[in-house]
C-alpha cells in the first residue's frame, strides 16, 4: 500500500504515523484530551503486524521509565499524555536527557494549573521549553497545527532525537487532538532490526553481541569535573540544533507592518485573523514557531524587527512572550494577548486585541 | 469556496456523526476539511456541537465563532448559536422542543421537522440524516455521488448495508424543507 488520504483526529494521527514510521514501542496511560492515541494503538494491534510494543502502564512515572530503558536499548519508543500526567514525567526526561538518549513524548496540553481543566490550553510552553525537569537539559519541542503535522512529526521526532541523542516533545493541545482534517499517510517503514541498531547505535546496551564491551547507560557521574564534560558535550549538542533545527513559517509577512507571532492552534486561529484584518486593509501577517525549542530567534528578530508592533497570542497568561521579546532585543513593542485555562481565543477577539494595540 | 458550519444539539443525536459524513463527503469532492467536536463536560447528557468547514483553500481556524450555517436540533443551541451566523448566512432547525424560534431578519432561515418524520416513520436513527438533507437542499455542497462514498468512508462495512435507507432520509429531509424567514 503507498500514500493515502485519510480523515482523522490529532491523537490518531500521532498514534498512526508510530505505526508506519517504524515505532518499537508506546508506553502510555490514558488521560483526556489524548486519550485517543492510546486507543486508536489498541484498536491497530501493530504487535501483530509491524511488532511494534503498545503497553498501557500503571501510571505515568511507569510509562516515562519503561520509555527510558527502551530508548537505553536503542529502540524507538514514545509515550503520550496531557499537561497533569506529563508533570509526573518530567523526572524521567531528565534523566533521559541526562543519559543522552533518544526518546518522544507527546504532550496534548489542557488548561492548569493542578488538575485544572480538559479544554484545550497553551500553558505549558515554560515548562516545556524552558526544562520541566532538574538540570541543564532541553527538550527539542516540535508544535504541530495541523493533523498533517502531528503525523509529520513523530518520524521528525524520532530523527531529531536519534540525531541528538535527546528526547523530543510534540506540544500539541486539545484542538489539535481532536479536530479531524485530511492526512497523507505514509507506507509502512520496517522497525530497525537490532543489527542495525548494533551498527549504528554504538551507545546502545544491545546485550553485547558483537563487541563484548560493556555499554554502561546512566545519567549519574559523582566526579564534579567530568560530569561537568558531560555537560559540555550535551551544551555542545544544543548549540549544533539551535544552529541546524530551528524551524518557523511565515504567512504574509513581506508587505506586513504588524505581525502576529504564535503556534499550535493559536496560530490556525490567527491564520483566520490575519484574513479578516487584511479585509479591512491592515497589514498583518503571522509568524508560526514550529519548534519552540530551538525558538526561531533569528526570524523572529529578523522579520519582526522590520514591524511597528507585534503581537504575541498564546493560549496562557504570556510565556512564549518571553522569547519574542529577547529575539527582537525589546527594539519593537511586543505585546500579549492570550486566554486561558482551556477558554479558546476567536479570530474575531483577536483581530480587536490587533486593534487596541495599532491604536 | 469556504462554508463554516456549526451543528449543535443534544448529545445521542448524531450531530458528531453528521458532521463526520458531511466532512468525508467533503474529501470525496478533493476540499479541505475540518471537524472540530465539542469535548468533554459539554457532552455529558447535555449538549454536543461540531464545526465542520469545507473550503477550497487551506483552512485557518478550525475554531470559530461565526457561522455561514447554523444546523440546530435544541433550545439551548438556538440560545447560543442563533447570533453566531453570519448577516446573509443560513440558519437551519428543527421546530421540535423549540420554544423560542429564531428572530433574526438578516438570515436565511429554514425549518426541517426531522424528529416528527423520524418517529412518524420509524427511522428514529435517521433523524440526523433527514436534517443533513434539508441543508444539502439549500446548500448542494456535496453531490450525492460524493455523499455516498463519505458514507461508506465513515460507517463501518458492517453497517453498509444500511447505507440506502440513510440516503432516503437524505431525501426525505430535502422534501420537508420549509422556509421560515428569507431575505
């Protein structure tokens, strides 16, 4: 079978594409509103076709560290859950990004704090971009706006994260997750066989079949002076994907005199502002980050510092905000707008924040 | 071409669903499609709405808060919806359990008796199928060729057999459209 046209949700689309792309193993536990990648996992039974792993786990501290031993062993492996459960993971990223290992999580973010609410929200942009978890770790942050993208990015995921030896997080939200638009999917891609894995995952603990040397996977260096070279080597990785992987699009900004900057669903949504604006002739295009984390810095300053005015619109009380702000060195007036706790934002009620901030 | 349509109604009514074969049967016709479902605490015994959009173009928002057509199958929806169609747009409903009908006198609007039919018919099932006929009636936005493959694409085979008798309530549905208020 080759490419097909389907019609899915987010969640689908994120638990179809680990399918096809070659996934070894999800481990996950149900939690609204992404609840459906789990379940459509379970509906697809790949570990009888592709042999691909799907375990619902005790809890989410569970699903995190079966995820960090299979990412040890050199697998592709992956986990899904929303902003409360997702807080429960975040000491297992740091230990995975401690060890240098490639892992994917998904994080279909709801309205917080605490248990807060089960409508969709962009609240979790700090704790994503800026370490959720102890030490000096990132998270390569992929913000998917369409359900083509949430597919897209678990292969991107899964390449980003074996190329850094990092783990990688999609922050999508509830919009994202439950809408339904058409998706190209892609034929089906083998899994690694575990020679591959032996040939180009020397780090991986595969059992030493070939080499007899031990493969010691741990995120714990007591001697100051070498954990501080790890350190420097994990930095060193960080400086290479701000240069490399930072990735954005640019809707209608050439002629633009405002522009909007968001992501993930924020950015659909002003999508439709921007229209309605420009047919009332104001100049406004659209920034949409498309990695969080590296943020786009140079695009942002570059394009934005040619504007009078930007607006940046996030589904929280400000926080991507921040990093608008440092790209344009605080030369351009950057203003908020955003709603939160699981209330969407309308294009409408947008393009009036625009307008207050032109007045 | 874009057409922004929200359905609202009560939960069981089958608005998720009609708006699922609505969207398919949009793909068959090679538009871009959208369907966005209220979730969560909304559809517990209470109401239930999706915005579907079929356009030529890419679509922006799959959220939005004005409506080319208004599909409405409950007081509560008409209460919170009914502002939201856009001056000119259409406004589609069901006068069951309606108490308070539509006012608005820059829109189309068109009643459909669909649950009355439904029952009197026994197709109680049918009932979302006889409204989506009604607004494919003003609105031929999707060819019955079109419509049929979207069924096929959203039921289950085993349900393909039923596929005839929801394209008869799609007909009953444009035979009972009656117009309330036009322009």
């Amino acid at each position: 079978m080759a490419k097909q046209l389907v019609l899915m949700k987010g969640n689908q689309a994120i638990a179809e594409a680990a399918i096809r792309c070659g996934c070894d193993g999800y481990f996950g536990y149900p939690i609204t509103p992404q609840s459906e990648v789990l379940e459509h996992l379970m509906a697809e039974r790949p570990y009888l076709t592709t042999g691909m792993v799907v375990l619902q786990a005790e809890s989410e501290l569970a699903s995190i560290n079966m995820v960090y031993a299979g990412a040890a062993a050199g697998k592709r492996v992956m986990t899904s859950s929303s902003s409360p459960g997702f807080s429960l993971m975040q000491e297992g990223l740091s230990y995975i990004a401690g060890a240098e290992l490639p892992a994917l999580c998904v994080n279909v973010v709801r309205g917080g704090p605490g248990l807060g609410t089960i409508q969709p929200s962009q609240s979790d942009y700090f704790q994503t971009t800026k370490g959720g978890g102890h030490g000096d770790y990132r998270l390569i942050t992929l913000a998917p706006a369409s359900v083509q993208e949430m597919y897209d990015f678990v292969e991107l995921g899964f390449d980003l994260a074996f190329k850094y030896r990092n783990p990688v997080a999609i922050l999508s939200d509830g919009v994202i997750g439950q809408v339904m638009e058409k998706v190209m999917v892609d034929d089906y891609k083998p899994r690694w066989t575990n020679e591959y894995i032996e040939q180009n995952c020397p780090w991986a603990a595969t059992g030493h079949r070939s080499t007899g040397k031990h493969r010691i996977v741990t995120s714990l260096e007591l001697e100051a002076l070498k954990q501080e070279a790890i350190n420097d080597r994990i930095q060193a990785k960080y400086r290479k994907c701000e240069e490399e992987d930072a990735r954005y699009e640019a809707i209608q900004c050439d002629d633009a005199e405002y522009i909007f900057v968001a992501y993930g669903s924020a950015a659909r949504i002003c999508m439709k502002s921007v229209e309605l604006a420009r047919a009332e002739g104001i100049k406004v295009g659209l920034i949409r980050p498309i990695t969080l984390w590296p943020f786009p810095t140079k695009a942002v300053a570059e394009i934005g510092g040619r504007m009078k005015k930007i607006l940046s619109v996030e589904m929280n009380a400000g926080q991507m905000i921040e990093d608008v702000k440092l790209a344009v060195g605080c030369k351009i007036p950057v203003e908020h707008y955003g709603r939160y706790g699981g209330v969407i934002p309308t294009p409408v009620e947008i393009l009036d924040a625009l307008k207050k901030m032109i007045k | 071409m874009t057409e922004e349509i929200i359905i609202a109604g009560f939960g069981g009514q089958g608005v998720l669903s009609m708006g699922k074969i609505l969207a398919y049967a949009g793909i068959m016709q090679d538009k871009e499609v959208s369907w966005l479902p209220s979730y969560g605490p909304e559809m517990r015994g209470g109401t239930s709405n999706v915005t579907v959009i079929l356009s030529d173009e890419r679509i922006c928002s799959p959220y939005l808060n004005q409506f080319d057509t208004a599909i409405i199958l409950n007081q509560q929806s008409m209460d919170k919806f009914e502002a939201a169609v856009k001056p000119g747009g259409l406004l589609i409903y069901d006068p069951n359990g309606i108490s308070h009908h539509p006012t608005r006198k820059d829109i189309n609007i068109y009643q459909v008796a669909a649950t009355d039919k439904a029952s009197e018919l026994g197709i109680a099932k049918l009932f979302n199928m006889i409204v989506l006929g009604g607004f494919l009636k003003v609105k031929p936005l999707v060819t019955p060729e079109m419509l049929h493959k979207g069924l096929e694409k959203s039921l289950p085979e085993r349900h393909h057999h039923l596929i005839p008798k929801n394209e008869e309530a799609v007909e009953i549905g444009k035979g009972l459209l009656k117009p309330y208020h036009t322009i």
